[in-house]
C-alpha cells in the first residue's frame, strides 16, 4: 500500500511517520519549510509513553502534488480553509481507484472532497488525539485518542495504521463523531487566546468556566438544529458538561481520567496563532455561530470567541494570553 499525505504538519507527519516507522510507503507532501526542516533534522515521534525515530533517509517529502498520482490512499490533512484547493489538486493527479481520507477537523471538508472527487471514495475520519509541531522535526502527542474512521474502509489500511501503533475505531455514520469531536474542539481556541496547555484548561477553574459556557451553548444550538452528536470519549456532551461544572476536586479527577494530557498538549488553533498562521476558528465555534443562525437562534460566546481569535491573528503576536479573569472580562466585550 502507497500512502500519500497531503499537508504535512501536525498531524500529517505524525500519523504519516507512524505508518513509515511501521515499514508502510509513505510520500509527505508540504511546504517548503516543512521539506526542508525534514531533509535536515529528520522526523521524531513522540508520545506519552515514549519515542519512537524515523531516520531522514527513510522519508519522502516533497512540494510536488503530482507525486499523489501513486498513491493508492491520500490523507488529507491541510486545514479545512484549504480543502477547497487540497480538491482541486487531487482531482487532477488521483489515480483511479484511490481512495482519499480526509483527517481534519470541523464537519464541511468531507461533503467539499466528494464534490470534487465523484469517481472516487472519500471516507471521513475522527481524530481523537493531539499532536503538537516542537520544531527541528519533532512532533509530539501528548494527548492519547482513537483515529475513527468511516466506512467502507480498506482493511490493508486499518490493518496497516493499527501496526503503526494507532487506535483505530470504524464507525458506518462518522457525522456524529464529527460533531461530538467539533464540541471538543471549541475549547481549542480557549487554549490559543490564554496559551496554557489542554491540562491546565481542564485543571483551573476559571478557563474550565469558559470551556463549558461554549460546550453548553454549542449543545444548545445542536438540539435546536435536529442534530444529534456522538459521544465524546465515550461519554455524551451533555455528561461531560455536567463533569465540566461539577466542584473543582471532582471536575479535575474525573476529566484528567478523560483526557490523558500531558504538559505538552496544546491545540492545533494554538499552534497556528502563535506561528502567526490563520486559525480554523470560523470551522470550529464559527460553525456554531453559523448553525445558529441558520436555526434562529443566537451563539453569543462562540460568536465573541471568533472575534477575540480573528483580533489576535490581526495583531500577529501569538497568543493575547489571557488570564481567567481577563477571558471572562473579554467575553463580556471589555
């Protein structure tokens, strides 16, 4: 099996460098600094539990779309304003038969793919945990989670991402992990305006008041909207919610159990924002704010959320980071 990854950040060169750490072809394609940042350093892997090295000269990784044309699967993994060319780009070099899987956030990129893309398969994917770009090469994951994957999907695949050490879970309709996964990724942008890691959103009282104010509007504006969200990690959002207010001791105990962070866990949105590179925030609370208005109704803090991250990816000095007191200051529009 020839695997090709289109958009080789984050999540691309983990997930990629796991399969070629496993002995799968795998082809990266990037931008320049990315090529050049691989061809000097190599790639390092790590997670929780360990490190794991892909040597230098075991990678493929280029600038050239064309290269795709090989693969039997292309995982996408640009950023989600970026589909719409990562589409026109496939249509023009896939072979036929290739299969595509889009491993992004939000709940749009799949429907945009297929579009483009009739005469091929598009599955959609879920991915539950996050990986963080160090520099020189290291990527690190350093909150555990499952890779959920639509059906019909290639067993070779399954097969091939479970030896590179992946969870993988299949699931026959992937637009309810999407949204469970889009409510989760609303406090993303509570971990790039504050630049405190995942842990400590979950662990201080005063972010975990925010994270939840968006969850339960986000949930709101679902119900109002007819649409029914999966379970996150397991649990239904409307029972992480009830976790996310419960009393400091208890929320902190039962949510570290939930999700396994460690120090280095930060958001792909703060990622972008300290890198100075455009946010996925009109994909992730954007989407709710536009559901919203859609249905008739409001999604006042999501709303003011997208704003606070468009004013700091204007002023371009990475994260404002904001304290507790200053976010809820913020969200109340002082």
């Amino acid at each position: 099996m020839r695997v090709g990854v289109l958009g080789a950040g984050s999540i691309g060169c983990y997930v990629g460098g796991r399969l070629v750490a496993a002995g799968t072809d795998v082809t990266f394609v990037g931008r320049q600094r990315v090529v050049d940042e691989l061809a000097e350093h190599g790639m390092t892997l790590s997670d929780r539990r360990g490190t794991v090295a892909v040597a230098v000269t075991d990678l493929q990784v280029t600038t050239d779309d064309d290269v795709l044309a090989a693969a039997d699967v292309v995982a996408v993994c640009v950023k989600s304003a970026q589909t719409p060319q990562a589409a026109e780009i496939l249509a023009r070099v896939l072979a036929p038969g290739a299969v595509v899987l889009s491993l992004q956030n939000g709940v749009r990129n799949v429907p945009v793919l297929r579009s483009a893309l009739p005469g091929h398969t598009v599955l959609g994917a879920v991915v539950d945990f996050n990986v963080v770009a160090r520099g020189d090469g290291a990527f690190h994951c350093g909150l555990d989670g499952a890779l959920t994957i639509e059906e019909p999907v290639d067993r070779a695949l399954v097969d091939a991402l479970r030896r590179a050490g992946l969870t993988v879970r299949t699931t026959g309709a992937i637009a309810p992990a999407q949204w469970a996964k889009l409510l989760v990724n609303l406090n993303n942008a509570i971990s790039a305006l504050s630049d405190a890691p995942t842990r400590d959103l979950m662990a201080r009282p005063g972010y975990r008041q925010v994270v939840a104010a968006l969850l339960a509007e986000g949930i709101a504006v679902l119900r109002v909207a007819g649409i029914r969200p999966g379970r996150v990690r397991g649990v239904a959002p409307g029972l992480m919610l009830r976790v996310l207010r419960l009393p400091d001791p208890l929320a902190r105990r039962l949510l570290a159990a939930r999700l396994p962070a460690d120090a280095q866990a930060r958001s792909s949105m703060w990622e972008d924002l300290t890198r100075g590179r455009p946010t996925e925030v009109d994909h992730l609370n954007g989407e709710i704010v536009a559901l919203a208005r859609r249905s008739g109704v409001d999604a006042p803090v999501n709303r003011r959320i997208v704003e606070l991250v468009h004013d700091a990816e204007r002023a371009g000095r990475g994260s404002p980071a904001l304290s507790p007191a200053e976010l809820r200051a913020a969200l109340r529009g002082r």
